[in-house]
C-alpha cells in the first residue's frame, strides 16, 4: 500500500509539474538524472525530487535553469547537492518554479529553504539571489542567516500540493559562486535543503504539569510578597 501511495504521489505531482513546463518555451525540458554533471554542475538529489533542465546548457552557461518537485512522505528535510565538476560551471541555479506536496498525514504551518556550503573556509559561500514571491498560504519570506536561509510562514493541509511561482513572480536563486581554476584549489560544493515547518502542540498531560507549577509559582510569589510587606 505504502509503494502504491509513492507511486501515486510520485505520478501526480509530476502531472502537477508538467503544468509549470507547460508554460515555458523550447528547448523541450529534459529530466536531470540523479549523480549526472549539467552545466558544470554535478546533482545528486533522493527519491521523492525530480528536477527538470529548461534550457540548453550549451547556450546557457551563466545560470542553470531548473524546475522540480517534492512529494515529503515525512517531515523530514530533501538535500540535493551541488558538486562543481568545471571551471566554467554555471554561477547562478534558478528554480523557475516548484510544487511541493504533502503527504504526511500532518498539517504544516510553513516552510523553509536553505543552501549550506561545507567547505566555506576555503571557497566561497553559496547564498540566495532571490526568493520566490508567491509563497505557501501567501506569506511573505523572512531572511536570515546571511542570505542561505528563507523561512515561508503559511498553511498546507496534508495531501495538498502547493505550486510556487507558477503564476509568475520571482524565482528561487542561488548564487553558486563556483571557484574560477578547479586546479588551483578547492571546488564549490554546498547543499540546498528543503524542510516542512510543523507546529508542535504540547500533550495535554504537559499543559496540566505546566499549569500546575505555574499555580505553585504564584503561590510561592504570593508568601514572599507578604513577607516583603509584613
């Protein structure tokens, strides 16, 4: 049953995606295989992720053009790594848009986005260019951690799916920042998670503990007051 659901998932969300492609000019969009190296960048993404190329890489060398999807079975995060393979990698991947589905029986109260680069000390940071603007439930990004973090706030049922930037707006920009002689140092590499946000309500058990020595709190402030007051 498990796979059956996967299969399902995996099926209509790339029916969902093949909307987006839908609104694109040629080149026809090529699916971006797991481990495989494309514009001077090597990918390597898990099950549940599909990336999709949307330009011709031989014409297109600055930016890697790319859309995708994500069928989240957990509340677990995605990475998908980026290894530079060449000195004339790409210096910029925009995520044109996404859909993003749920199907982990939880109710999400927003979502995040965020690139880490390891090797930081010796190249240079992978950082966001731009956000997408039209976010989950419509709320706004808030940036922190020097732009290689974007927190979205807004709700997505489980079971729903939420397309990101298919009506146009602003796409997701990572400046790579690839290093200019792979021979002479260290090659970019950095990782671009993706992470549902779940509200954790506290076990009714916790509230009664949490009241209860609050009430204790209060009674112990109450016979020192009449002790600063006597």
């Amino acid at each position: 049953m498990f796979r059956s659901m996967k299969t399902a998932a995996v099926a209509a969300v790339g029916a969902i995606l093949g909307l987006g492609t839908m609104a694109h000019a040629s080149p026809t969009p090529v699916t971006i295989q797991s481990g495989q190296t494309y514009d001077g960048w090597t990918i390597t993404y898990p099950q549940g992720v599909g990336v999709t190329l949307l330009e011709d890489p031989s014409t297109n060398t600055v930016e890697l053009d790319v859309e995708k999807f994500a069928a989240f079975l957990n509340n677990g995060s995605y990475l998908i790594s980026f290894v530079q393979a060449s000195d004339a990698a790409a210096s910029k991947i925009a995520v044109l848009n996404e859909s993003i589905t749920n199907l982990t029986g939880t109710h999400w109260s927003g979502f995040s986005f965020s690139v880490n680069s390891p090797l930081s000390k010796m190249t240079p940071e992978a950082t966001f260019g731009s956000l997408f603007t039209n976010a989950i439930g419509g709320g706004a990004p808030e940036v922190s951690g020097g732009d290689t973090i974007a927190t979205y706030a807004g709700s997505q049922a489980s079971g729903a799916t939420s397309l990101w930037n298919m009506t146009g707006g602003s796409p997701l920009v990572i400046d790579a920042n690839p290093v200019s002689n792979l021979s002479a140092g260290v090659p970019q590499v950095f990782t671009f998670k993706e992470l549902p946000i779940t509200a954790v309500p506290l076990p009714a058990a916790a509230w009664t503990s949490l009241s209860g020595l609050i009430g204790l709190g209060l009674v112990a402030y109450g016979k020192n007051m009449k002790k600063i007051l006597a």
